[in-house]
C-alpha cells in the first residue's frame, strides 16, 4: 500500500501533505522561523496543518513562514494567540471549527478542529483536509476519545452529503495504542460509532515507531510518556483500503539545523498518489 520514504516532490500526480506543531513562538523564534521556512520550502508541500501557531492583531505566525498560500486559522485561541492552521496551495472552499469542550477539563486548552474542504484539482479533489488538535494532558484520554469520536461522526456527516478523500493530520498527543487512535485505525468503536483511516506512516514502516516528540530533541521534555503522537491519516473506502494510495511517510525537522532544532515537535510528511484507488464514499 505504501512504497517508501519520501524525497523531494517533483511529481505533479503527487499529492504532499506536511503537519507539524511548530510550539508557537518560545525559544529562539528567528532562528527556529528560518529553520522551518527554509525546510518548509523545500518539502514543498500542497497541504499543511500547523499547531501551536500564534495569531494576534498585530502577530500571524504562519505568514511568517509561508508563502503562496491560502490560510485559514482556528477562531478558539489561548490567551496568548495560540491555535491551530490550515494552509493550501489550492482554495480552500470552506471550514467548518468544531467545539471540543467534552467536559470540564478541556476548558484551559484551545482544543478544536478545523475540517476544510479543499479546491484541488483531479485526480485529488475537492477533498477534506482535517487539522485534529484535541487534549493534551496525559491523563486526558478520555476526553481524546470523545473529541476524536466528535470529529469522525462531523467528518462522516460531510461525507454522506459530498463524498471525497479524507486527510487528517496533527498532534493527537495519544500513541497508537490509545483508544483514541485504536478507533481511527478502524480497531475499536467509540460512542456508537465506527470508522477506519489508515495511518500513513504505518503503512510505510509497520515495525517502525513513529517517534515526533522524543528526548533527544532539547527543546522536548525528557520524561514525557507518549513519544509517537503526531499522525496523517486518510479516510478508508468501504473495502478497507485507503482512497489514496500512500507512496511515502517520512519524518521532517527530525535533527538540528546549524545547531537549531525547529520545535519541540517532529513534523511529519505524506505522499499520495491516485493510482490504485477506491472511490471515496
């Protein structure tokens, strides 16, 4: 289903796919800023969804890194601007923010969901690009649950009323084994519901954890339990393959450049491509 690690995109029937959580504007922002734009530049990628992106009045943290792009940002934001992004080399059409306070304890987090519908061209589009952000606190997966559940059943509803390839990606902060991800990967069911997306650097590296958040890197926290918690996935068809084939997932801004570490965060990088497709429905 997948056919390896990613290079430079120079395919116009690739389809490239990059999220990151870029850990808003601590440390060394204008360093951090040229590592990323420089990177960012040169994976080239169509889609991206960002976290942790700091939009003010007078601060919008993705124009400083982007250019030629269209962008939407969430409207739920911490006191400090803090978000979430979406940024397209196509139009996107429109967006709809889901409000992911499930209980109480979400409520001093900017949890939320952007699901924006993206004016890509054939072979690809139109298609759904979701940017997931839910809950943080590690002893917060149930709320994860509910909040994945929330956003799946808001996806499936869209996709009764205009089916099209599904791509979410973001920091879930749960690792595979999480209920949260278990019920995305189609291995359980969660509030009367059932889907299944393939995740797109499984399909490349089954054996291989996905390591995004690690202790290696120095602007990470040593002790944090969950290490592999950033993902891309792509909404299954009804015969259980992806309706993207997945070419390559690799990850991105995983060593230091000059000594600068881009984020706390690892970014992660998908290809996609049409051949050997289910139709979305």
């Amino acid at each position: 289903m997948a056919d390896g690690p990613i290079s430079r995109r120079n395919d116009s029937t690739t389809l490239r796919l990059y999220t990151h959580n870029i850990w808003c504007r601590h440390g060394d922002w204008d360093d951090r800023r040229g590592v990323l734009r420089d990177g960012i530049r040169a994976l080239d990628p169509h889609l991206i969804t960002l976290q942790e992106t700091v939009v003010l009045d007078d601060v919008d943290q993705v124009s400083e890194l982007l250019d030629g792009y269209h962008v939407a940002h969430s409207r739920k934001r911490s006191t400090d601007g803090m978000g979430i992004s979406i940024a397209s080399r196509w139009p996107i059409a429109d967006m709809t923010e889901l409000d992911l306070d499930v209980t109480a304890r979400t409520a001093g987090f900017p949890c939320t969901t952007l699901i924006a519908t993206i004016e890509a061209p054939p072979p690809f589009g139109p298609l759904m690009l979701v940017n997931h952000f839910p809950d943080f606190q590690v002893d917060h997966e149930l709320e994860r649950e509910l909040q994945t559940a929330l956003a799946a059943r808001a996806i499936e509803h869209r996709i009764a009323e205009r089916p099209s390839h599904v791509l979410l990606a973001g920091d879930l902060d749960a690792e595979p084994e999480a209920a949260s991800l278990r019920f995305l990967a189609g291995r359980q069911s969660l509030e009367g519901l059932s889907v299944c997306y393939r995740n797109a650097w499984d399909a490349v590296r089954p054996a291989d954890p996905c390591r995004t958040y690690v202790p290696e890197n120095p602007l990470a926290p040593d002790d944090w339990p969950f290490q592999c918690i950033d993902h891309i996935f792509i909404r299954c068809g009804p015969h259980g393959g992806p309706t993207l084939r997945i070419a390559g997932c690799d990850l991105a801004f995983d060593a230091p450049v000059d000594g600068v570490w881009a984020s706390d965060h690892i970014g992660l990088v998908a290809d996609f491509t049409p051949d050997d497709i289910e139709e979305p429905r």
